[in-house]
C-alpha cells in the first residue's frame, strides 16, 4: 500500500503514518450463537471496491476515523469520523 | 596497458589506490573501478557463469548484466564494473571450484550431464526422495550467486526517509537534464536521481559530447534542480512512490509527477559464442576506452543493426583498435554468425568468412528501458519495424522523456537470432538460458512466454531481463512461429534491479527506547537488551540467580517504566473499563488495585496488567511493556465506538516506575516515602499517592515477583533521582538492582504469566487458568460471549505449573507429548534455586493437569517426566505478599 490518507484532523499524510483496522464490523447487540459470533470475528466481506475501514492515525494525532477506499485501486472516497 | 593520457579520460593518474583480487595487490588509478583497474592489468575473465561455468568478461561496463560480480570486503554479487576500490578493498571471485581461470566445475559446459536440459530443477532431482537432503547439499554448492559471509560483522545501518519532490526525473542523461530543465524553468520543485557519480549519462563515454553534458547539468542545477548521485530507483508504485536506494539510505520519493529518462539498454546479439569474453556491448567497449583510457582489444569485428556500432567503431579505432569489419545488418542480414575461442574470443566467422579478433563489439536494436513505466501500469507494444517494445500509454503523474519513449534515433533492423549449431548461444546471460533451451521448452508446451520464463528461468536472474528479455520473446516468437507482438511480454514487477535485504530492512519508524534511568543501569555493568522497542537490563551481573537470591532474602529494585500506562477519566470510567475487561472495576474502591486481563471478541488474552482507581471518576491502568500503543489503540477505539463519557491518556513515556521488592521492602519505603507504610495503614493491593524522596509519587502495592513490593509510579524526569535515593537509603539492606532475567525466575516461582510467553492467540482466561478474573454475570464484555462459548463446550486444555524431577531443562517450547503425538507445549522454564528445581509453566490436555498428573515432554530427542503442580512454588498462601 502505498497511498495518501486525509486524516480529519491533519490533513493528507502518507498511508504508512497511519494503522488500518479493516473493514467497518457491527458487534451484535444479543449474544449471538456459536456460528454468528465466528462470522462476526473471524469472516470478513473482503470488498473488491469499496468499501468502509476503520484508520488510526498513529504517528500523528491519535484519531480513529473512517475511510471509504476502493480497494482494488486505493482510491480513497472519503474519510470521516465516526458518527 | 594504459593508453597515453586522453582528454576527457575519468582517471587521475597523479593518484593511486591498492586493492587485492584473490590475495594479489592491484593498482588503480582514481576515478578507476575494481573493474577497469583489473582489465588494466590485463584481466579478462571476470567471472563464471550460473549454470555451466562459462567463462565470463567484462560485458557492459555499466552495471547492467551479470558478468563481472565478484565478492568485495564479504559482500557478494558486487558489479565490479562500477564499483570503485578503496585502498586494501579485498576483492574475491565467486561461483567457482578452483580458480576464475580454472574452475572445476566448467565441466558442466562439456559434458553436459545432469544441469543441460532445460528444466532441469524440475526434472532431475525428484526421485528417489530419500536422496532430496544429498541434492540439496550439492545443489547448493553448485548453484547460487556468491556465498555471504556469516563472519563478516560490518553492520550496515540503513535509514529510512521520505522525501517530497513536485517532479521526480529518474535517469541524468541528456533527455533527464533537459526534462528537468523545462520543469525547474515552469517553476516547479524538481529533483533529479542518477546512478552514476556524475550525470550525463551514456554521453559521458562519448568524447566529442562530455563538455555538452557537463555544461547542460550545470545549467540545470543552477535552475535550482536537485541532482542526486549514486541515487538508484528501485520501482515506482502506486501513488508515485518511488524508493530510492542510496547506499546507507533509503529515501522513499513520493512526486506528484514522476519522469523516466531511463534510456535504452543495449541488447546483445544472438549467436554461438556470444558470451566469450571479448565480445562486448557498445557502451562496454568504449568505456573501457574512453573513460578509463583502456583498449578495449588489439583487433575488432562489430556487428551492428544501427548508428551505435558504427559510431564504437570510429571511437575505438581513435583509441588504436585495429576495425577488421564492420557488419551493418543494415546493409545485409548474415546468415550465420560464430564466435570461437578459448579463454577469450579469438575469431569470428561471418557467412564463413573468418576474421581474426580479440574483440567483438555486438550492437542489438537499444530496448527503452520502461521498467518503471511499467510498474505503473503503462501499456508497452512491440513496433515490428524496429523490433523493439515500446510504451504506448502511461498512466497519469507518469511521463517519459527521451530514448525510454521509443525515441531511439535511426531506424534499426529487428536483429535475428542465430541459432545453436557450432556452441551454446546465450539468450540469457544470468541463467544460462540458451536458444535450445528455448526450442526445448516450446516442444514441452511451454509455448506462451510467462511459461517459458518461468521453466527456462530466463530473465530471471539478477539483469533482471535487461539484456535478455527481448532476445527471449525474439527466440520464442521464432519458435513458435507467431510474432513477437503476439508473444507480448512478461510482467515487469519492482524491484528494477536487485536490492539487498539490509536496504529494505531499515531502521523502522520507532526509534529504540531508554527510561530515565537507562544510564544508572549501563554504570551498574547492565547487559542491556532488546525487549520489544525498549532496550532493557537482562541482568546486572553474570550470576542472574544472585539477584533473585537478593530479592528473596532482603531487597531488589527494578525499573519497569516499559509498563503501559493510561489513565481513565470520566463519568463513565468504571462502566468502560467494565466493558472492556472480563473483570469487574466499577465497584473498586477507590485507592484499591485489580489485577485484569483483556480480551477480544474471540475470546483470546492479549494483554494483562493492574487497575488502580485513583478516585471515583479516574483510574490508572497499565498494560505489559509491549502492548502499551496496542492497548491505548484499543481502548481509543472503543472509545469512538461506544461515545462513553471518558477521556483516554497514554503517560507510559511520561511517568517511570521502579519496583522495591523484598522482605526489608517496608524499611526502605520507611526511609524514602512520606506516608505511612504500616501493613494496616498500607495494605496489600492499596494504592496511595505521596511523596518519594521528595518527588510526587503514585505508590502500587503488589507482587508480581512474590514479595512484599511497592511499584512506585512517578514523572520520568526524576528517574535518576529517585533511583539513587533508592539506592543510598537502601545500602542498609544492601539494595541490589535486578534485571529482567531475575523476574522471569522470581515470577515463573509465583506462577504468574507473561502474556505473549505463557499465552499464545489461542489462550483464554478459562483455559489460562484465571477463572477467577471472569465476571460472566456481566452484561456485556469484550469477550464475553466467546467465553460462554468455551464454558458451555468444557475445557479442552489447561496452563499449569510443573517440575522435572529428573532435573533435565527441557527448551521453552518443548512438546509435551502424549501417546507419541504432540499434545501441547512447555511454555516457560527455569530452574529456580529457591524451590531447588527445574520448574516451569506448560499447556496440557484438560486430562493431564490435575496436581500431581505426570506427563511427557521432550527434552532434545528424548521423552523426560515432568509433574502437575497447580500451586504457586513460593509462598503459595501470598502470607509473604500479605505481610
Ligand atoms: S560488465 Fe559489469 S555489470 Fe556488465
Ligand atoms: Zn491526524
């Protein structure tokens, strides 16, 4: 990878100043059963377009945020912070 | 050998250096190579080739082909051609049995044997299998490209760093001057890279353009362009990222226009004998001649399909080499081509007409050299007219200048192959690859060219397709009978030429860290290690078991600043902590401490560390040395999920800690903390804030290492200070520093884990056997519902403390082993003086760990006893913790 980020706060900065956390997940809110809760941790959609990840701007301002990216060519969409 | 002092020439005869080839001193002049010094004294087999031994010469004299690496000062596969000696430089040949001149293992090239065919990895040394360790063995002596040298200590440091650059013009000939030039003019910020000492590219070695090119790269670097020597691009990636390898640093280049003016590279020309020292590229031969004042051969043939070859030939007549014939394939397309000598060239026949010759100047159609266009996606067509590849469409921020568009001047012939019949022809000069290796992969069906690349191996080697890349889809294209269009080419990919491990492994963006108290260890005769990015005292004295008997006896102190530590603020503390850990905290007393472990939705243990509430709204966490960014990340994100009242500081870099342990631990606090250290006053898993010799101090009562313990938590910059205080007050009870070895065996005594060495991405609490930290009547938890899980289908495996009563040590790691089948391992082990045993800490099947339980573990190839201990060695009650 190798590609600028905006960071909401800093402004575009090169990708390896930032930690991606892959994509966006949703937590159940029930406990799920044993084949849910996998599917929750360990299965991802793994999006050939795009899709929304979590970023962390490590060597920066300490921000967790949102990226749009296509992932088939880093064209990054938009980025925000968690509503 | 050296012709009389000529205009322009690169060396300056006024001065010398010395160097050793094989263990013989050689002189150069400066502005020398290895290279052009050894031609200069008479030097003409330079190396062996991969595959058969061939005797190899000076080819291209500028970096680009396989033929002169040799081993310089213990690095292999250095291009001697471009390398300039240092004085006692020691310099080595490599890839042979014996000697360059004679090598053993030429016999391969006559008679044949197992290495001829093609294929031959493939084919040759598959059965029978129990033989594949002998193969290996000699495989590995046979092939492969010089041997490092594990002795060789120079450690290398390579930096990493990024640059900006508004246009970036990879290559400083005239094409990348002139580029760059135009943008600086345009009034853009422009910095040029060149692999050579000085730019100006192959016009260098043209004596009737040197003083153009000299006075155009002034020019433009008064135009404000930066020009970089011995600057080598390694690719150019995506986003415009093109690394650059400067020796001692890496600089990582991203543009917002990059410009390749790469040039062309020279192609060899295909026919028996073509790899004879001798037989030259343009370029080589008037290299030799013109910047280094060498003849190149006393009697030349040059074989040309364009201007390049007739031009050498007029340069290498003024250098005093006798012309025998210029072929212009121009003119006519020879039929048959055959080179022929022994140690070097001694003849070419053309359409059976014989020339004598020590030197043959061979000038294929220039190939543009668009590798890096091609990194970036650019579209690359074969023009049949020219026979050579050329970019077509480039990617936008992508341009190209000069001879690398396809611009290479006078129109050429696309050159033919001649093929095998009186010797090998070489297509491809790292591997070996001949033109019947060729016919012999396309009657196998190896009929389209990423295949035939990949089974013949050709342009694979370290030109990485260079100088053989069009020849091979020449030779396939003939083969196949199609054309070279339909053949296409193979994927170019980075890096452009090879990169050295130690390049790519720079120092990473975390520097290594010290605490403040770094230099107070480094006096008291640390040795220092590295333990994630910290660097930190393994022990203070060779005998680590004197310090932990110092701890058990009377008093150790130890600096654990690595702790991560964070602070928990708000509202909503209690409640996020709650919901972080399997444990609870909300109902922690204030000034009352908890130990946690954290988990993630699987379930797994990642990290473990205390929880102090400071008051009703704030707690003061700390994680392992190593997950300290791991854990604040992780709770920050949360964060960000969950929008709870809390705000999250990291102060781990901010805030030191030492930890005074031991039975007389009290009377040191006596004498240095300003509160009441009293067992009631004071007690176990409380956390009091005060004053410690006289610094502001957050004081921890525990006992990660199993005695009485105060962890004395204050700002960094005071490190020293207390920790001399510690240390004058502490002579009483003569205070002994420990180190990290003496904990891992005063820990291991207590049973208390090590994330990450007793725990593994597979561990949880359950099966770690924390039950107890486990709050499963919690609503929610990270983790939790995965526990449940684990709880509900029963415990499959169990961490537990063991002995060996034999005494044998058996390696963190071991298996223990049941039935003859791996059924778990050893996680930790020591031998503890205290307990007077070797005692550790190992996974084990449910079945297996009941107190008491024997089982097997492996101890080097034998099966040794170990046996089940559920209680801590020491002080199982915690009486002296307590006390
Ligand atoms: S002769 Fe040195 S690399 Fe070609
Ligand atoms: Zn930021």
């Amino acid at each position: 990878m190798s590609f600028l980020l905006t960071c909401p706060h800093c402004g575009p900065r090169e990708v390896e100043e930032f930690r991606c956390a892959g994509e966006v997940t949703t937590r159940p809110t029930e406990r799920p059963g044993l084949r849910e809760l996998n599917e929750y941790v360990f299965f991802k959609n793994n999006v050939a377009g795009v899709h929304r990840e979590w970023w962390y701007h490590r060597h920066g301002c300490g921000t967790w945020f949102l990226a749009e990216r296509d992932t088939t060519t880093n064209r990054v969409v938009r980025t925000e912070l968690p509503a | 050998m050296r012709l009389p002092p000529r205009e322009h020439e690169l060396i300056d005869r006024s001065k010398t250096v010395t160097f050793t080839f094989e263990g013989e001193p050689v002189r150069a002049f400066a502005g020398d190579t290895i290279g052009s010094a050894l031609f200069a004294a008479g030097r003409r087999v330079f190396g062996r080739s991969f595959k058969y031994h061939r005797r190899r010469g000076l080819l291209c004299c500028s970096g680009q082909c396989p033929n002169c690496m040799m081993t310089v000062d213990g690095v292999p596969n250095v291009r001697v051609c471009v390398r300039p000696p240092r004085e006692g430089t020691v310099v080595k040949a490599q890839n042979v049995v014996g000697s360059l001149d004679r090598d053993l293992m030429a016999v391969t090239d006559r008679i044949g044997g197992p290495f001829t065919p093609v294929g031959f990895y493939y084919k040759t040394f598959i059965r029978p299998r129990w033989a594949w360790p002998y193969y290996e063995k000699f495989l590995r002596n046979a092939a492969g490209l010089g041997k490092l040298d594990p002795h060789v200590t120079e450690r290398r440091r390579v930096d990493h760093e990024h640059a900006h650059a508004e246009v970036l013009v990879v290559g400083g000939g005239q094409s990348g001057l002139e580029a760059a030039l135009a943008h600086a003019r345009a009034g853009r910020q422009v910095v040029l890279i060149d692999e050579g000492p000085e730019p100006g590219g192959h016009q260098l070695a043209n004596r009737e353009r040197i003083m153009t090119m000299r006075s155009l790269a002034a020019e433009t670097a008064q135009a404000g362009v930066e020009i970089l020597p011995f600057a080598r691009a390694i690719g150019l990636y995506e986003g415009n990222l093109v690394p650059v390898d400067r020796g001692s640093t890496l600089v990582k280049f991203r543009a917002e226009t990059v410009v390749a003016a790469t040039g062309t590279l020279e192609q060899p020309l295909v026919f028996a004998g073509n790899d004879l020292p001798g037989v030259m590229l343009p370029a080589g031969a008037r290299r030799l001649a013109n910047y280094w004042s060498l003849r190149p051969g006393e009697r030349a043939v040059v074989l040309t399909v364009d201007d390049r070859g007739v031009e050498t030939a007029r340069e290498l007549e003024a250098a005093g080499v006798e012309i025998a014939e210029v072929v212009d394939y121009r003119e006519r397309v020879p039929r048959s081509v055959v080179a022929k000598g022994r140690k070097q060239v001694r003849s070419l026949t053309v359409d059976g007409k014989r020339f004598d010759c020590d030197l043959v100047v061979m000038s294929g159609s220039p190939q543009p050299n668009y590798g890096l266009l091609a990194h970036a996606r650019a579209r690359v067509e074969f023009d049949p007219g020219r026979g050579i590849f050329v970019p077509v469409e480039l990617p936008p921020g992508v341009e190209v200048a000069g001879e690398a568009s396809g611009d290479v001047g006078s129109p050429a012939v696309p050159p033919p192959s001649h093929g095998e019949g009186e010797g090998k022809s070489i297509v491809c000069f790292c591997e070996d690859v001949t033109t019947k290796d060729f016919k012999d992969a396309v009657a196998e069906g190896f009929d389209s060219i990423q295949l035939a690349k990949r089974y013949t191996t050709a342009t694979m080697g370290p030109c990485q397709g260079r100088l053989c890349h069009l020849n091979a889809v020449r030779v396939a294209a003939r083969e196949t009978r199609t054309d070279e269009g339909t053949i296409g080419t193979t994927t170019a990919r980075p890096p452009t030429s090879p990169v050295s491990m130690g390049l790519l492994a720079g120092r990473p963006h975390e520097a290594a860290k010290r605490t403040s108290m770094h230099h107070r260890h480094k006096d008291m005769g640390a040795t220092v290690f590295w333990t994630g990015s910290w660097r930190r005292p393994h022990s203070y004295s060779a005998d680590p078991q004197a310090e932990v008997r110092a701890v058990h006896e009377s008093l150790g102190v130890i600096d654990v600043s690595t702790l991560g530590k964070l602070l928990v603020k708000g509202p909503d503390a209690g409640a996020f902590l709650d919901r972080l850990y399997p444990n609870r905290f909300s109902d922690l007393k204030v000034g009352r401490i908890r130990y946690g472990v954290l988990t993630n939705d699987a379930g797994r243990i990642f990290d473990d560390g205390t929880v102090a509430r400071l008051a009703d709204d704030e707690f003061y966490v700390t994680t392992t040395s190593t997950g300290a960014d791991g854990v604040f990340q992780w709770f920050e994100w949360w964060n960000a999920v969950w929008h709870m009242d809390v705000e999250l500081a990291n102060v781990t870099g901010a805030v030191a800690a030492v930890n005074v342990t031991g039975p007389n631990a009290r009377k040191l606090m006596e004498r240095v903390f300003d509160g009441d250290v009293g067992n009631e006053a004071f007690a176990y898993l409380d956390a009091k804030r005060g004053h410690v010799a006289g610094v502001p101090a957050l004081i921890l009562r525990i006992g990660f290492v199993g005695e009485l313990g105060y962890e004395l938590h204050f700002p960094s910059p005071h490190g020293e200070h207390v920790w001399d205080a510690l240390f004058e007050h502490g002579a009483e009870w003569n205070a002994t520093p420990f180190g990290l070895e003496p904990q891992r065996i005063l820990r291991l005594e207590k049973t208390h884990i090590l994330v990450g060495q007793d725990t593994d991405a597979e561990s949880n609490p359950l099966e770690a056997a924390m039950p107890w930290i486990v709050k499963l009547d919690k609503d929610d938890f990270i983790g939790k519902w995965a526990i449940e899980h684990v709880q509900e289908r029963g415990l499959r495996s169990l961490l537990v403390g063991f002995e060996v009563p034999s005494g044998r040590m058996p390696v963190e790691g071991a298996q223990v082993v049941v039935g003859g089948k791996s059924a778990g391992r050893v996680t930790s082990v020591r031998y503890s003086e205290q307990v007077g045993k070797v005692i550790g800490m190992a996974i084990v099947p449910i079945d297996l760990s009941g107190e008491g339980t024997t089982f097997e573990i492996r101890i080097g190839g034998e099966l040794d006893q170990a046996v089940v201990r559920t209680q801590p060695f020491h002080d199982p009650e915690g009486a002296k913790l307590r006390s």
